[in-house]
C-alpha cells in the first residue's frame, strides 16, 4: 500500500512537470493540480480560451475571491421580464482557472429567460422563491420539462438549448452555477433576429414567413 502512495506522489509530480513544460497542459495542471498555484485572473489583460493571464501574487487580496451583488434583486423592465446577474470570472476574479462560476435569475411575473445555450457549461439552478418552469431540449429533440418551486434544483446539460418562465402569481428568483468561469451565452432568438443576417435568409432556414420575421427583427433590432 505504502509503495502504491509513493509511485501515485511520483506519478503526480511528473504530471505536473509535464505541464509546465507543455504550454497545452497549462489547463491540467491549473485544474487538477492544487500544487501549481492559484491564479487570480488580470482583468486588465485579453481572455483567451485557458482564462486570463494571473494577477500579481502580491496584489492579491480576499476581495479577490469574493463577490457582492447577486443579493441584489435585476432590472426586470425589459422585453423578457427578466434579469441575468452573472458573477463570471470577468465580474469575479478569483474564479479564474477554478472551473465554476454563479449568476442569479429575476423573473418577473410572466417573465422568460429565452431559449439558450452555454456553450462551454452544465447550468445546476437552485429556486430560491417563486414558480419557475424551466425546460431542456436533448441532441435527440425530447423534451425535458419542469415545474420546479423554492429548493428544487434542476440540471442543463453543456450546450443544449434550454429556457426557465416565471410560472407563478409572484416574480421568481433562483440562483444558478455552472462549471465554467465563463459558461458563455447565446440566445436563440437573438441569434436569428437580432443582427443583419438577411430576412430572406432568416425565412429559409427557419420556414418563419417574411412578416413575422420582419416583426422580431423589429422588436429586437435587428436589421436586413
Ligand atoms: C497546442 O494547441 C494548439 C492549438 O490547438 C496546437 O496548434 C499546438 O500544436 C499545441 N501544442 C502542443 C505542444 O501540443
Ligand atoms: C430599470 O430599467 C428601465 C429600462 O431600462 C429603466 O427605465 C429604469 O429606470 C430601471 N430601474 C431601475 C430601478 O434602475
């Protein structure tokens, strides 16, 4: 057993020997590797695809590795009736390189948080009060669908299109994580009409008629 823990220490180190000295494995070792350091992200730098770059060891400080906010209820006087407040590593930066990030969900009375994916994450969300009916689509187009009430968490996984209303006589509030620093967003609708692919193209690819496309372009600005 005793010779087991040496050859797993040993295994262990030159894992991370590997990944120092292999710019691709940068990700391994900042994820499974306690031993190659934390890195507070450098907000001030660009996000590439393994995170931000690290902040300076000495201008660390625990207001790094905390964030303040989502106890603050979204502005939800737009179209969806909603609000998304996310604590993403771009607002949070201690989450850097950690594999997680929050955000919380207003919903307002009839309010809809649209059909969307995170492209790079699995979203847990957690009802906090409320009446909210959330829903996924699989790669084989069933449809998975719930009414969930405060304390029930339900699971989307990484990149299918999923969508949460408000299904109650009150506003809904829930709290999600996801296992990414920057899940990422996209949103269907804005996706099809809320940029310039043409109408034309738009209605082709969707087999939506030329009014109603040229409607939700309308109300969500998109132009062509
Ligand atoms: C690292 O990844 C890039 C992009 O995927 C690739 O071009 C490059 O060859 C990789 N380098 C190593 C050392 O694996
Ligand atoms: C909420 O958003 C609306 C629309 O942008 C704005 O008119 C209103 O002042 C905002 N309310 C608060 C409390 O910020």
């Amino acid at each position: 057993m005793q010779r087991l823990v040496v050859l797993f220490v040993i295994r262990f180190v030159s894992f991370v020997n590997m990944g120092i000295s292999l710019p691709n494995c940068t990700i391994l070792v900042r994820f499974y590797c306690p031993g190659a350091g934390l890195c507070v992200a450098n907000l001030k730098g660009a996000e590439t695809p393994s995170g931000y770059a690290c902040k300076k060891a000495a201008k660390v400080t625990a207001d790094d590795y905390m964030f303040t906010g989502l106890g603050l209820e979204g502005n939800t006087t737009n179209i969806i009736k909603a609000a998304v407040s996310p604590a993403f590593v771009a607002q949070f930066p201690g989450l850097n390189g950690l594999g997680m990030s929050a955000a919380r969900l207003d919903l307002a009375v009839g309010g809809a948080i649209p059909m969307h994916t995170h492209p790079a994450a699995t979203e847990l969300l957690c009802v906090v009060h409320g009446h909210i009916t959330a829903g996924f689509i699989s790669p084989a187009n069933s449809v998975y669908l719930k009414t969930l009430k405060r304390g029930d968490i339900m699971v989307f996984p990484p990149g299918l299109l999923h969508f949460q209303i408000s299904s109650g006589k009150r506003p809904g509030l829930a709290i999600v994580s996801f296992n990414s620093p920057n899940p990422g967003l996209q949103i269907l609708d804005f996706a099809l009409f809320a940029n310039d692919l043409p109408s034309g193209l738009v209605e082709t690819t969707t087999f939506l008629d030329d009014a109603q496309v040229k409607k939700l372009k309308g109300v969500l600005g998109g132009t062509g």
